[in-house]
C-alpha cells in the first residue's frame, strides 16, 4: 500500500540537504553567539556588560511577543506581566524569607507555576471560540494593568512604587552573569528558530493567516493558543527572575502595561515575524537607550517614538527584512524555491482516520435558523447515509450555505438536532465536528495565502499526524483521493508554490484537496468545482463518485450546475426559502414541475402554492 | 446623595472622554491609542490660556480648535495609510501619543503644574453640598452629547457619516467622499479629546502622562458600548457609577481597576457589550 508512489519523489533528497543546512544554519549561528557571549566580558566596558545583561534578558520577553504577535498573530501587551511575576516571586521570597539554594529553587518554581498558571486563566479569558483578535488585545492588556496595580496595594509586602531592592540573591560576578543570561538568550533564540520553522510552526502562521479554516481542519485553535501564551509566559517569568537576582531590584514597572508596549515597539522596530530583528532591535534600543538617557533623555525617547511611527506606517515587517534582503540580493537570490516534502500514498485505513460508520452518517431533526426575525432555515429534517452523493439545490438564499454551516458548528443553528455519524453535535465547535467526520469546504476558495501547497496539506493533516516541534518532515502522506485532486488540476508540480500566486480554480481544488487529506466521512462541498474547467471539473466528478462508491464516504453538495448534479448524485435535496420542497432521485427533481417553476421565479412558484 | 452626584459626575466626565474615542471607533474601526496624547494636548492648552492670564473659560474653545488642527495633521500623514490594518493603528496612534508625550515633556518640563479652574467653591445641591465646578461638568457632557447626536442624525454630514458607519463600500458607491468623512471624524475625534483634557484639568493637575489612565478607561468603555453614543452613556454610568461604588466601600486601587476588569468580564460573556444587538 505505501509503496504507490505518487508523485515526483525527486525533490526530497535536495529538501532533506536543506532541512539540514537549515539546522547548520542554525547551529553555526548559535556557536557564534556563544562565542561572542564568552569573549563578551573580556572586551567590553563593565558598564557594557551590565547593560548587555538586562537587554540578554529584555531579548527574551522580546522573543516571546515575537511568537506571539508576529507568528501567531495575537497583539499582546502583556508578556511585562508574566516578567513581572518571575521578578517578584525572586524579589519577594528572597526579601522575605532571606536568600538560600533552596529559596531560590522555592522561587523559581514559584514564578514558574504562577505565570503558567496566570497564562491559562488569560488564554481562557482572551481566546475563547470566537473572540476577535481584538478583544484578545485587551485581555493582554488589562493583565499588566491588574499586575502593577496590585504589586502598588501590597504595601510593605511587595514594596508598593518604590517596589523591592537591597535583598540578597546569588554570590555571582557580573561576569559569570552575563554569560548565563548570553547563553540563554542564545539558548531561547535557536530553539525558537527551529520551532517556527517546524511543522508546529507552520501552524501558528496558519493560525494568523485564517484561523477559521485551522477550526474547520479540525486544529482546536484555542487550545493551541493557550499552550502557547502559557509557554511563552514560563519563558517571560524566568527571564524576570534572572532579571531580579542580578539586579537586586524589582518595581511594579517592570510589570506595567508601559513596559508591555515598550516590548512591542522594540519587536516592531527589528521586525516582526523574523526573531532575530527582535533580538538585535532590543539590544540596540536597549544598550542607547542606557548611553544615551543620560545626555539626551527626552530627545532619546522621542527618536524612538517617531522611528515606531516611521516604521509602523511604512516598514510594517519592520528593519530586520530590509538588511536581509540586501542580504539575499548580494548572494544572487539563491533560495527563492521553497523547500517542498515527497509526496506519499497515506496508510489508509479507507477513511478510518476518523469516527466513522454510524447508523446514519448525517441526521437533522426541526432544525431551524433565524437572524433577528428573518428566518433563514425552519423545520429541516432528514438522514443521509454511508455511501450517498447527494447534493442541495435551490435558488439563491434557499439557505444551502447556511446549512452547510449548521452542519459543521454546533453553534450555527438556533434550534433542533443535528446528529454526525450518531455523535449529536450539541454545541460542539468546528474542530470538535471534525472529530465526528466532518469536512468542511467553504463556497469561496479558503486557504493559506502565506504558506506553500505542500505547508498547507500538512496543515491539514495536524489531527491525523501530530506535527513535529523541531524539524519539517521530509514527506507528505495524503489520502488517495487527495492526491487524485491535486494531480487532476496540476497542484502535485507545484507543492513548493505560495497559494497566494494560484488561480482561483488551482485554490478551490488546493481546498478540497485539504479537506479530503482530513479523512472525513461526511464530506460538505459548496459549490466545489466553481472556476475550474470542464476536464477538471469532470475529474472531481469522478473521484466524488469514487468516493462514495469505494470508500463509503457520505458527500453532501451544494452545487448551481445541475448538469454537474445530474451525473453525479444519488439523492437531490430541493431547498426553497428555507424549507425542503422536495427530497428524491434525480428522476424526481428532473421532472418536477415544482423544481422548474422555482428556478423559473419565486413569483410563479407562491402563485401556484395558493 | 453626594454619592449618587459623584456617580453622575463621574459618568459625566468619563463621557466627555470617551465620546471622541468613539465616534472615531465608530466611523474608521481605528482605536485611536494617541486619543490619550490629545487629551494631554487640551491640558496643556488649558494650562497656556490660564499662564496667559486668560479667562479659564476661554481655554476650552482654544482647546477644542487646537486639538482638531492637530487631528488633521494626524490623519493624513499617519492613519490614512493604515485604515486596512487596524491592529498596526493602534501601535502607531500609541507611537503617537509617545511623541506628543515627549514634544510636551521637551517644552513644558515633566513636573506636575495646576490650572486655574473657571469657577470655585461648592454649592448646595439638593441638600448636599457639592463641587460646582463637577455639577457644570455634567451640563458640559450633556451638551456634547447632544449636540453628537444633532450632528449625525440632523445634518448632510450626519448622515453620510452613518452611511459610512454601516456600509462604508456601499456608501462610497453611492458618490460619498469616506475620505472626507474620516478626515472631519478623526480631526473632531482630536478635538473633543484635547477638550475633554481641558475640562478635566481643574479637577487634578496635567503632567505629560496625564492621559495614558484615561485612555484606557476611554478604550474600555468604547469597546462595551458598540458604535452607540446611548450605550455609551449607559456604559459610563454603569462602569462609572461600580467604580464611584468600589473606590468607596472597598479600596481605591480596586477602584481604579473597576472598569478595565468589568469591561473585559462583560465583553467575555457578551461581546456585543452594552450595544443592543
């Protein structure tokens, strides 16, 4: 079975020798880092190296907005919070209970345990299903807000304004210091790097391009969310610590919301998305800003509020990209051809991969929608089985999109059952349907305009194979039937392309292709073939039947052509405002006289009703 | 019942804060993070009428013209170009407000100074004794709100401006200048900022930070209210009137968290906030 071989193997061997130069690529850096980092104190002023420390570990929260904001996509302000709460978990034990090796384990683990603990309850808060990205902001917002405020009601506790100072923390010299916080720098730094371009990586760039479509590939995106914040929290909450047991000092402005956009502003400046930009923007803002405070210290903060401006309005992707692109002009844009996997015949259990082989694939009773007082869907009932092909027709605004969508999300419809291979779906999200079976392709082309073919299929396929933390897998297993439609439209040549230079056509198959690579079994297709060409469109014709007939899927098609429907379906459905009027063979719906007058006009059709 | 005058006060004067921030909200779905820079603008400018020798009534018009000359400024050379990138306006309107924090540190020193307030002393109200000046504050917020209302439902400009609130493609279409009616929003947005920082000089003191607390308040309350002017004035009395509450019979730090905290609850188990649909 997994011998077929699909597809052009060739480009694997020279995908694999660039995973690995990519892993040179991050190891040589990193060896160079260290290097630096060890020579550091030798070379440097002292006040250099004092400062170098508390920018090594600014750097770090800065990395973590970095994943945050410019993969992931979530703004946040709030990674101060998380920096501040492993400052004081140093700063107050050591005040309070006096500094030993076991304080400072206590202390650590303490700061660890609370951020993580923090960042679940925020993640809850902000990112529940269906929050905008918005309202995501504001949580991150109002957490360092909370955090300062209450580090400034502690009082003699925490210190309040003037915060915690003159406690004591680890006998360690100022040098040894520096190579601890360089090195976890470095540390965080490749580690983020190889993360970002995992295949766990791809999905956050997923997640930030359209996280609707993650939800419907069946990628609980809140959850991923939450894991992230909480990691990135524990990465922040260490840094502070280090930050407090160097510097003896801690103040609730190292938690305030200030600090918060003042981390933002320094991953904007070295540019987002890049975490090297990050890195090197904090060190440099950073170190000026010591040098220079003193002599200019309005100014200072002024160059850098009109340079955030400056580079917001017109170097979004901000400074990092323009340096390496000058960077890749001068070695002759050598790698423009993304790196793309082998193809590969999945190990099918004939579409097993997910719950399947009810008693009915598909079951509604009195489902209804309404907007307002509009009603849009009322009273729809019926079952459809294993093995069934069959398509929804109707005139514009019958309702078929918006039962496709209470097919998929439990919490579309405003009331009945819909039951998914004998799973009720309830209330259930998007990505809990496509645990029952469910795939869903939407009516307009809904992909991944940033990442390539190949990055989009594994996308796909997250809930079937979990992603790797570390590196790209070097093959791609699809489902037959996937690979069907992606040979049918051409896409298996183009698997290292960006989908946002494909035809229309190219992304509506590149969609259905995804969905299939889901191993559903009840598959929900609106209007799939919209903008290819008559071959092409024949060819899906047939791996549908295929599917239907071989693997028993159960497809439910929205579809305008009704020649297209005629050749494939085994059942019609007739939905007009809302309602069933007819449900039967394709014998039925051709010669009824019903169907004719609806799509004839709606006037004709109440005419003849009364 | 000086309680429920300090709530009523209190609403008073975080809707005269808010209702720029809102209707800028409104019409661009920009949230404009320097609206706190242009409230210190108005403070300043109260605090050069009043050092001038002028009259302390005189430093609101001032107040209102200067903030809405600086909004034109701002709106073309910084947030046009980011009408399609919402989440990149705030960081810019908040760059913003950093450079307008620093130009004033830069000319006026970042030490606290006081304004001379137009009226003094309290007066018997319904019984109570209360600050008259608070008392003229709500006359103040009420008549911004109704001359807001006036604007969009009475006028041409109104009415395109609700256009383009609802369907701004639709309404450009339809031969509507959106350009223009973000430019007059975004500009009268500044200006009622930078007045609302002049009202509420004579209650505190202006430093070059004073509008970062009163931003995110504004923000919060803007968010729970939609795009209404009435919710607006229901959040304001609710939030105000919980924070006025707790400040009281709890502590004042929790006071000051009151509204961040309850906007962020409210909006969690109902996003559309205060709005009605």
């Amino acid at each position: 079975m997994s011998s077929v071989p699909a597809a052009p193997a060739a480009p694997a061997p020279a995908a694999a020798a660039r995973r690995r130069s990519s892993v040179r690529l991050v190891l040589g850096f990193s060896a160079a880092a260290l290097v630096l980092v060890a020579i550091g104190p030798a070379i440097l002023p002292d006040f250099m190296v004092n400062n170098l420390i508390r920018a090594f570990l600014y750097a770090v929260v800065a990395l973590t907005v970095d994943i945050l904001w410019g993969y992931t996509g979530i703004l946040t302000f709030g990674q101060s919070a998380f920096f501040g709460i492993g400052a004081y978990s140093a700063g107050l034990i050591f005040t309070h209970m006096g500094f030993t090796f076991e304080h400072a384990a206590l202390a650590f683990s303490a700061g660890i345990v609370v951020s993580a603990a923090v960042a679940a309850l925020v993640g809850w808060l902000a990112f529940y299903q269906g929050a905008s990205p918005l309202y995501a902001s504001v949580v991150t917002l109002v957490l360092p807000i909370i955090v300062a405020q209450v580090l400034y009601s502690g009082g003699n506790f925490t210190g309040s304004s003037s915060g915690l100072s003159g406690f004591e923390s680890f006998d360690i010299e100022m040098h040894t210091w520096f190579w601890i916080a360089g090195t976890f720098l470095v540390i965080v730094t490749a580690g983020a790097w190889m993360f970002v371009r995992s295949d766990a990586g791809r999905v956050l760039v997923a997640i930030r391009e359209n996280e609707a479509r993650c939800e419907y590939l069946g990628i609980d995106v809140s959850r991923v969310k939450i894991l992230l914040l909480v990691v990135t929290a524990v990465i922040a909450a260490i840094a502070g610590y280090a930050f407090a047991s160097v510097q003896m000092v801690v103040a609730p402005e190292y938690a305030g919301f200030v600090f918060g956009t003042e981390l933002v502003i320094w991953v904007a400046l070295g540019g987002r998305g890049t975490l090297i930009g990050p890195v090197i923007g904090t060190l440099l803002i950073d170190v000026s800003t010591a040098y220079l405070s003193g002599d200019l210290p309005y100014y200072w903060k002024l160059i850098i509020g009109v340079a955030f401006v400056l580079v917001i309005v017109a170097l979004p992707r901000g400074i990092a990209p323009l340096v390496t692109r000058l960077f890749r002009r001068a070695r002759k844009g050598g790698e423009a051809a993304q790196d793309s996997p082998a193809l590969r015949k999945a190990q099918e259990e004939p579409f097993a991969g997910l719950a399947g082989g009810g008693h009915h694939a598909i079951a509604l009773a009195g489902v209804r929608k309404h907007f307002g007082s509009l009603q849009v869907l009322e009273g729809i009932e019926f079952t459809a089985q294993r093995g069934e092909l069959l398509s929804l027709v109707g005139p514009n605004g019958a309702g078929k999109t918006t039962l496709m969508r209470c097919l998929a999300d439990g919490a579309e419809r405003s009331a009945g059952s819909v039951l998914i291979n004998d799973h009720d779906i309830a209330r259930a999200p998007p990505c809990q349907c496509v645990a029952f079976g469910v795939g869903r392709k939407f009516q307009n082309a809904n992909t991944f305009d940033a990442l390539t073919v190949a990055e989009s299929l594994r996308i796909a396929r997250t809930r079937l194979e979990a992603p790797s933390l570390w590196t790209r897998a070097g093959s791609l297993d699809l489902p037959d039937a996937a690979l069907k439609v992606m040979q049918a439209t051409g896409l298996d040549q183009r698997l290292g392309m960006q989908v946002r230079h494909l035809s229309h056509g190219q992304k509506q198959a590149l969609e259905l292709a995804m969905v299939l690579a889901l191993e559903p079994s009840v598959l929900l297709l609106d209007e799939p073939t919209a903008g290819l060409t008559k071959q092409e469109r024949t060819q899906i014709g047939q791996i549908l039947t295929e599917l239907t007939a071989k693997h028993g899927l159960c497809v439910l098609l929205v579809e305008h052509d009704l020649d297209f429907v005629r050749e494939i379906s085994s059942r019609v459905i007739v939905l007009h405002q809302g309602r069933i009027v007819l449900d039967g063979t394709v014998t039925d719906v051709v010669e009824s006289e019903l169907v004719r007058t609806i799509y004839a006009g709606g006037g004709a059709m109440s005419a003849r009703l009364a | 019942m000086s309680q429920l005058l300090d709530i009523v006060t209190t609403a008073a004067i975080l809707y005269a804060v808010a209702a720029g921030l809102l209707i800028v909200f409104g019409v661009m779905k920009i949230i404009n993070f320097a609206h706190g820079g242009f409230l210190t603008v108005g403070g300043y400018s109260a605090l050069i009428v009043t050092e001038l020798g002028g009259n302390p009534w005189l430093s609101l018009p001032f107040a209102l013209v200067v903030g809405c000359v600086l909004g034109m400024i701002v709106e073309r050379l910084v947030v046009r170009p980011l009408y399609a990138r919402p989440l990149d306006a705030i960081l810019a309107t908040w760059g913003l407000g950093i450079i307008l924090g620093q130009l004033i540190t830069l000319y006026f020193g970042r030490e606290v100074q006081f304004v001379e307030s137009p009226v003094k002393g309290a007066i018997e109200f319904a019984g109570a004794s209360y600050s008259q000046y608070r008392l003229i504050l709500v006359l103040l917020a009420v008549a911004i709100a109704v001359l807001l209302g006036l604007v969009l439902n009475g006028t041409r400009l109104g009415l395109q401006t609700r256009a383009v609130i609802m369907n701004e493609n639709l309404a450009r279409g339809l031969g509507i200048n959106s350009g223009l009616v973000r430019f007059i929003t975004f500009s009268l947005g500044a200006g009622l900022a930078s007045l609302a920082g002049a009202l509420i000089t004579p209650l505190s003191s202006v430093d070059p930070n004073m509008g970062v607390p009163w931003l995110v308040s504004a923000f919060m309350l803007v968010l729970v209210s939609g795009m209404s002017l009435v919710s607006l004035a229901l959040a304001c009395l609710v939030l105000g009137g919980a924070q006025v509450l707790v400040s009281t019979y709890g502590n004042p730090i929790l006071g000051g968290l009151t509204i961040v905290v309850l906007a962020a609850l409210i909006l969690r188990f109902r996003p559309q906030g205060f709005a009605r649909e």
